[in-house]
C-alpha cells in the first residue's frame, strides 16, 4: 500500500457550484519529492489540504471519493490529529506564525507542546531544527519581528519539529523577496536528504525539476499529467495550462535561440524621442525618518517616460524613494520635481490624480463590496464623472484580465486577483506616473505575463511606469530602464541588457541575474549550448 | 430557542476572539486620528458577537476591556469589562434573532446594545466614581442633574445615555455595512449548522 | 510599538515572584482599606504599591499611569465637590463655586481608591511577562483554548495597529481626504476601517489553518515547558496577604459589634 492514496476524490468549497477537485485519483510512494505545478486556481493548494484534512473538515463544503494517509483515512480524522503525520506550510510567512508565543523558540515548541512530547525531548528536537534551519541565533526573538524569509524558516522548523512523515510546501518563496527565497530553497535542499516525502506547490519550475522524483500537472482541478520531470516538462502544450512554456532541467539540451524565445534578450534601449520628457527630477534630496540615520544624502536622480525597475534588497530605499515621488514623505532638504514643479508644496490629494500608487499589499486598500466599486474610488475622488469613472473602471478590468468580474466581492478572489483588482483601481485613475510596489508577487506565469502587456500599453500612452521588484526575470523581459540600489545610493543605472551585466555591481547590491540570463552565461561555459 | 446561544469553538472562532479585540483597537485608532467625537471601539466585539454568536460577542467585549486595563493600567477600563460583556451578548442574541439581517432592523440590535451598556454601566459609574463617566459631555449632564437635585442614579443614569446609545448605533451601522460584505468564504467557516455533503 | 504589554523585565524581585502572589497582592490592597472602612487605611497600603514599584525599579513607568487618571480625579473632585447630592457643610468657596465638605470627603475616597486600584496593578502589570502568567494558568489547569486567545491578542493586536499608516497611505494615495469637515472624515472611516476588518478576518482563516496543523485543540495532555516552580517565598507570601486581608475582616467585624 502507497503512503498517500486517493481514489476519486471530488470537492466543492461551501457557497460556490464549481468543483474545486474534479475525479482526482493517484498515489504516491514513502520519500518521494514530488512537484505540483499548473496556473493560480487549477486546485494545487485544494489538493494539498485534501491530504492533511482541511478539506473538508475545515472548510466544509461538497466532498466525494476517498484519501488515505499512512492507512488512516483522512475525512474521518481531524486536522490537529492528522498533522503528527503530514505538515503543511504555506505562502504567508506572517499568518502562519500560532501568536501563542513571544519568542521564536516557544513558537517552534509551540506544535510539539500540543503533541505532549517529553519536555526534555522537546528541547532536543527544538534545538537540532534551529541549528538546522540556520536560525538558531534569532531564538530569543520575537518571530513577528522577523524577515519573511526568517518566518518562513521559523514555520518550517515549527512543522519539521512534529516529525511528520510528510511535509505539503504550498508555494513557500511565492511572498518572500530573493534573499528569503533563497533561505528558504537552501533549507528545501536540506530537506530532501532527510527521506521525508515532500509534496512542494511552486511556480519556480526550474527549481522544482532540479528536486522532484515526479511531477503532478493540475488544471481545472484535474490531474492532466503525473510523471517525472522531463516528461512534463517537455510536453508542448504547457502553455496551454498556463505553466512556463520551457523549463530547464538538469541534463535538458538548450539552444541559445530557445533561450532568447523563452527569456527574452533583455528589453533594449527604445531611442524614442518621444520618451526622453523628463518628468521627475530629483535635485540633492536629503531623506530621514529618524534624526541621525540618513536614508538619504544629496541624491539626484531624472526619470523620463521609459518603463523603469528599481531593483535592490531590503532596506536599499527603493521604497522610500518612490513615497518620496508620490508626496506621501517630503524630504528633509532638496527638492523633487514632477513636470518641473516643486512637489513639495503639493498634498498627497493634490497629486492623486497626476501620481498613481499601487501599493504592495492589496488588503491594505480594499473595501468595496464590489470589484466595480472599488475600481471606481479613485476616479471618483478625483473628481471623474460616474460614467467616465465607470468606462475607465471597465478598461482597466479588461487590461488586467478581470472583465466579468465586476460584480464579485474582492474578497471572495484570490490574492493574485484582488492584486490585479488593486492595479487596475489605480490604472482606472489615468494618472501620468503610475507607481508599483511588488506587482508579481503570488501571480503565475498568465498573471505575469498581463502585467507585463499592461506596461507596454501604458508606456505607449504616454505614461510613465516606476515598479519596485525582486523579480529579475519580470525586469529583464519587461522594463527599458533599470536603476540598482543599495544602502540608500544609486549604484548605476541603465537599460536591462548593462545593468546585468556588471557582476561587481550586482553582488554589492546582492541580486541575482535573471534566470535565462544565469543559466546562459553557465551553460556557455560548460559547453552545453 | 436554546440554539440563540449555540457556540462552535472551533479554531476558526478561537482565532476570530483576537482579530476582533484589534478591530476594537482600530477604530479607536482611526476614529481618533480622523477626530471624530465617537469612540467606535466596539466594532469587533459587535462583529465577534454578530459572527460567533453572543458567547463570543461576549468574550470578545469583556477581554477587550480586560486588556486594555491591563496594558495601559487604566483601570477604570477593566471595570467596564461587564458592561462589554453585555454589549457582546446583547448585540449577539438579537443578531441570532434575526436583527442584523436589514438595515432598519439593525437599529433594534443597536438599541439592545446600546442600553446593555447605559444599564449594566450606571450602577459601576455610581459605585465606582460616584456617578460620573469621563466623558466630558456626559458628566455635565450629570453635574445639572445633581445640581438640580435628582437621584444620583438617574443623573448618572442620563449620562451614559447620551454617550453610549449614539456611538452604539453608529457602531451597529458600520458593523452591518462590514457584514454584508463579509466574502462568503468565509462566513461559512463560522456557520454553526454546517454539515458536509456527499458527493459520491 | 512591538507590544502591548508594560512589562520589562528588570530582573528585580517583583520579576521572580510568582504571578498570583501578585495577583493576591491586587485582592489585598483593594480589599483591605474597603473592609477596614478607615480612611487612613488607604495612604498605607499606596505607599506600600509606591515602594513595592520603587523596589522593583518600575516607579518611572507607572507615572504616565497616574497622570492618565488624573483627568478622572479632576472631575470626580469638582463634581461631587459641588453638588454631592447629600451636601450641607460649605468647605470653602472659589468665586462662585461652592465646595461641600461632605463632597470633597466623598470624592478623596473616591479618588483614593482610583489611584490605589492602579498602583497595585501596576505592581503586577508591570513586573509579569503575560506568556509566564499564562503558562501558569494553564498549570493550574486553565484550558489551552482561552489561554491561546489571551496571549495571542498581545501578540496580533499590535501587528494590526502597525497596518494603520500604510491603510491611510493607500487610500489618501487614491484620493480620498482624511482632514476637513466632520461629514469628509465621518466619510473617511469606512475606507479606513474596513480594509483591516476584511485582511483580519481573511488572516484568520490562514492562522487557524497554522493552528491545527500544529496540533491545536488536540484531546492529549499538553506539555507545559515553563520552568517556573512556587519557591518558599512565594508561598509564604500568599499566606501572609490572605491572613492580612483575613485579619482586617475580623478586626471591622470585632468594632462593629
């Protein structure tokens, strides 16, 4: 009998008339490391709680057919029994911390204190995953105080400590910046050494290839493929199921045509005059939130109307530097220039509907009880009239991919959605600039590839995109200019083709090349392109 | 009618005890930092209360006021814990009773919390400070109506009226509007008569 | 603000004590100057809250403390001053306003325990880390459910409140106005409030997902790793507040009669 067996099993979540789980049937072998991969709603994570028992004992809903987990058949067994034998871990860092405890060290006793383990065993286990995870050092810190990719270890030791057979990984990296996602994939690595069996969600397919024993392909909450790596991978109809068209494996032949067609050859400078109107200039600006920490000193930067990432890690100030752009700080001395006024004697009002932001996180804005509605705030207190608002409402809708939408609640969407509803409320301002914070996190491949075609539109209207990213590739394949940062300093700047290939700069800024370029440069010099 | 005071603790409820306490602090927050002359501190025990049932509208009042008094050694708060428990509860059962379904009968849930409050905190205002609430308003009520000779009862009686009752009802109308935007996948986790259909 | 508690821990003596030592210290301070009926009895059992926070190096942080019930003792001293409702004596007169002797005693008492009540607990808000307290609960067979409920909320409750800056940010970027007349910012607190209410109750359903697959709620006897043990001091002391406060009970009833 296999560890994890499921024999038909169907599922509808309360309130809605689709199945969420369509007739799947598989299973899966002890110490196996298997990937699930298909577009944002095909039913990973559904399937993924299928096997701990959330679904359906948490959610409640519609359930049919049968799973069964180290012979225990899961329906009938209750979350907080099944997770001695299957963890789970998942996208938001923050929410999967309990709250029960003040420190990182209680809250990765925190499961293990439930089981009613030993005390002195507790220590032991506790202790060993810390060390393992590289966090032991952060132990008497309180976990909320942490970084993503530091919470997202401290929830991997929580679970690791329950010593389950099983472990779900529901795309850990998908909310953490580069630096987090690589603490997370080195504690991965780990991981499959320890003949744990691992079920890993992931839209970074080439990291998944590199891992898995086989491949599960979802779409439509129904299992299309179930096979090893190479031969899901090379299937020709990824595209069509909204998977990455090409993914490299180890040992995959690759020619450097193949390489330009799926990653692009970095967008090279557009010599339109038309796009040289500066429309920022930033003039010697001296920034601080508190006295005696300079975020920044006498910095002059222009941006003109070429689509423009601002790249760098944490704490570089691409943050603050775009806030500053906005009016929402006002520096401490020199000045910012927006069409060659001073914005520094203007409101955050004034400028709404000159300077759009769409800012990281969506909930933050939401509260509309209609996507419509909310799309329409902004128009409307900028002082649109109700139908121009509503016509501009409905465009921006098209172009981010949420037409028929317009009467859901957005909260009944998924993250990636309300992140798209988020833009599009700020594209239906029609401002001048429009100013994006992070706008890849938790989109798959579609969702990145309507973010990008939104670029290109507004950049051919004449208006000017600033995005903060951590997504390299997103950069390389869809900005004209890109500006590095690092410690409150510009270190260069230039179109995508330059920048990346200043190594030294780079690792002073601690970002990594974009995947096609990386895996160009090393197979070139291994020979194998 | 037993079921008025059904109560599923499940994880789901547990959890939504300590989101609401935060709402509760939020609309402080806000309803101080727009300047508005209402305190709207009691959203989320009315949203617990309205979610979860009296019983965690309950929870949810009287551990907000703990708290608070805890944590900022106001204990003239911690006190008031009482009257937050009524007014989770009140606003709970006439919730359950079916008072949170339209707009104009909200108002009969506000009024039921509204005055658990003005009831349960007058006879605390009296025993406590004599009759007085803090509220600058509302205190000089109570000193014309002692000047003028009534019962200390009733002045105080008088003062929480005109405190509470309109902030209850602005805070029942915010609530409401929150509720009827609750997406539903989420509202069903809190449903107490759930049941899990077969579909096989 | 990282978080809602007061407590730091100094290291002091009031640290190591055992919370419902402290605990019982609030039932003894509040009950035995209302038991005893003498007024002289609360200046003692203040000052002794005043030198129990002195010697646990915590006396600065309980002054805003003070200064928040101030307000409070204010309007108690003018109100009942001036119109205690079984007034006769004049005590003295300002300009217009006449203060009672009647009142003026009625609101000192009144006072006086305000300012007794929130000393003591400062003795034990300030010295007891509320995870400890909770662990101690939980030993005496408080349930796990409500203990995870009380530390929780000092936990969440101010990662919520950070959210508040950016909340304003986001909707003043869209163009809302959060100053002007009282109808524009009554305006303004649906589109502030409600994008926390909404991400709060979306993360709660993800946190109860956390919480069972990290065995919540499990029917199994927990494990308690809190080290903690009652010491002979911790002990002596209980008995010694109960038989004060025991004491006090019998020397009221012994005048009485």
């Amino acid at each position: 009998m296999s560890l994890i067996e499921i024999e038909h099993l169907k599922y509808r979540y309360p309130n809605t008339e689709k199945l969420a789980l369509d007739d799947i049937s598989l299973s899966i072998e002890k110490g196996e490391f298997i990937g699930i991969v298909g577009r944002n709603g095909a039913g990973k994570s559904t399937l993924g709680q299928a096997i701990i028992g959330l679904v359906p004992r948490f959610y409640n809903g519609a359930y049919g057919g049968k799973v069964t987990v180290n012979g225990r058949l899961v329906e009938e067994t209750p979350t907080p029994e099944m997770c001695e034998t299957v963890g789970l871990i998942f996208q938001n860092p923050f929410n999967q911390l309990s709250g029960a405890k003040e420190t990182v060290f209680g809250e990765v006793c925190y499961g293990v204190e439930n089981l009613g383990v030993e005390p002195k065993e507790i220590h032991r286990r506790v202790e060993n995953a810390l060390k393992q995870l590289d966090i032991w050092e952060y132990r008497d810190r309180n976990p909320f105080e942490l970084s993503g990719g530091q919470m997202q270890r401290v929830a991997i030791a929580s679970i690791l400590v329950m010593q389950p057979d099983i472990i779900i990984l529901d795309e850990p990296t998908s909310q953490l910046d580069p630096q987090g996602t690589e603490e997370v994939f080195s504690v991965v690595d780990k991981l499959t050494n320890t003949g744990i069996t691992i079920l890993m969600i992931e839209q970074k397919l080439e990291k998944l290839a590199g891992y898995s024993d086989r491949i599960i392909l979802m779409d439509d909450g129904k299992v299309v493929d179930f096979d090893t790596p190479e031969a899901v991978f090379k299937r020709s109809d990824l595209e069509s199921f909204g998977v990455q068209p090409f993914v490299y494996y180890p040992g995959r032949k690759v020619t450097t045509k193949e390489l330009e067609t799926y990653y692009g050859s970095g967008v090279i400078k557009n010599e339109q005059a038309s796009l040289k109107e500066e429309i920022f200039a930033v003039k010697d600006v001296d920034f601080s939130y508190l006295k005696d920490v300079p975020i920044f000193e006498g910095l002059n930067l222009s941006l003109d109307k070429r689509p423009t990432a601002i790249i760098g890690q944490n704490g570089a100030g691409k943050t603050t530097l775009v806030r500053l752009l906005k009016g929402l700080l006002k520096p401490v001395s020199g000045n910012i220039y927006f069409m060659k006024e001073a914005i520094s004697e203007k409101t955050v009002a004034m400028l709404a509907d000159k300077v759009g932001y769409v800012f990281q996180n969506p909930d933050d804005q939401i509260f509309k009880y209609k996507v419509i509605d909310e799309v329409m705030f902004g128009p409307l207190n900028i002082g649109m009239s109700p139908k121009k608002a509503r016509e501009e409402a409905k465009k921006a809708l098209e172009l981010m991919g949420l037409s028929g939408m317009e009467d859901v609640n957005p909260y009944d969407l998924e993250l990636y959605e309300r992140k798209m509803t988020a833009i599009a409320s700020v594209i239906a301002m029609d401002t001048d600039v429009i100013i994006l914070d992070e706008p890849t996190i938790a989109q798959d491949y579609l969702g990145r590839k309507t973010i990008g075609k939104m670029i290109r539109e507004m950049t051919a209207k004449g208006k000017l995109v600033i995005a903060i990213l951590h997504d390299m590739d997103f950069v390389w394949e869809n900005f004209e200019r890109v500006i590095v940062m690092a410690h409150g300093k510009i270190l260069c700047e230039g179109n995508s083709a330059e920048v990346f290939s200043q190594d030294e700069i780079l690792k002073e800024a601690r970002l990594q090349k974009p995947h096609g370029v990386a895996l160009g440069q090393s197979l070139q010099k291994s020979g194998e392109i | 009618m037993g079921n008025i005071f059904k109560t599923k603790l499940n994880t789901a409820t547990i959890v939504l005890i300590p989101a609401c306490i935060g709402i509760n602090y939020l609309g402080k927050l806000f309803a101080s930092f727009l300047k508005l002359p209402l305190w709207l501190d009691s959203i989320g025990t009315c949203l617990g209360a309205c979610l979860g049932g009296p019983i965690i509208g309950a929870i949810c009042g009287a551990l907000n006021n703990l708290i608070y008094g805890l944590t900022t050694g106001d204990n003239i708060t911690l006190i008031y814990a009482i009257t937050s428990l009524f007014i989770g509860l009140a606003v709970g059962v006439t919730a359950r009773l079916g008072f949170m379904e339209t707009f104009p009968k909200s108002f009969v849930c506000a009024l039921a919390g509204g005055l658990a409050a003005v009831i349960v905190s007058t006879p605390l205002n009296v025993i406590f400070w004599g009759g007085t609430t803090g509220n600058v308003w509302g205190d000089a009520l109570f000193a014309s109506t002692q000047a003028a000779g009534m019962p200390v009862a009733l002045g105080s009686f008088l003062d929480e009226l005109v405190v509470d009752v309109p902030d209850k009802i602005l805070t029942i109308i915010i609530t409401f509007l929150i509720l009827k935007g609750l997406p539903k996948k989420l509202t069903s986790l809190y449903d107490v008569n759930a049941q899990i259909e077969r579909l096989d | 603000m990282s978080s809602l508690s007061l407590y730091v821990d100094k290291g002091s003596w009031l640290n190591r004590l055992h919370p419902y030592v402290k605990l019982l210290y609030i039932l003894a301070a509040i009950c035995i100057p209302l038991i005893g009926g003498k007024l002289w009895l609360f200046p003692i059992v203040i000052l002794c809250s005043i030198c129990l926070l002195i010697s646990g190096r915590c006396f600065r942080k309980s002054l805003p403390l003070i200064a928040f019930s101030f307000t409070m003792i204010l309007v108690i001293f003018l109100v009942q001053g001036l119109f205690y409702h079984a007034r006769e004596n004049v005590m003295f007169q300002i300009g217009a306003l006449t203060f009672y002797k009647e009142g003026v005693l009625y609101a000192t008492k009144i006072s006086c325990n305000i300012l007794n009540m929130l000393l003591s607990f400062a003795v034990f808000v300030l010295t007891t880390s509320i995870p400890e307290f909770v662990d101690e609960l939980e030993k005496s067979g408080f349930p796990p459910k409500f203990a995870y409920i009380i530390t929780s909320v000092f936990q969440i409750v101010p990662q919520m409140m950070k959210t508040k800056d950016t909340i304003v940010d986001a909707q003043r970027s869209r163009g809302m106005e959060t100053e002007g007349k009282l109808l524009t910012r009554m305006k303004a607190f649906l589109p502030l409030i409600s994008p926390v209410v909404m991400s709060a109750l979306i993360n709660t359903r993800e946190r109860a997902i956390a919480l069972e697959v990290r065995g919540f709620g499990r029917k199994n006897k927990k494990t308690i790793l809190s080290e903690r043990t009652k010491r002979p001091i911790d002990t002596f002391l209980e008995v010694l507040l109960i038989v004060l406060i025991l004491l006090t009970l019998v020397w009221r009833i012994a005048s009485c009669l």
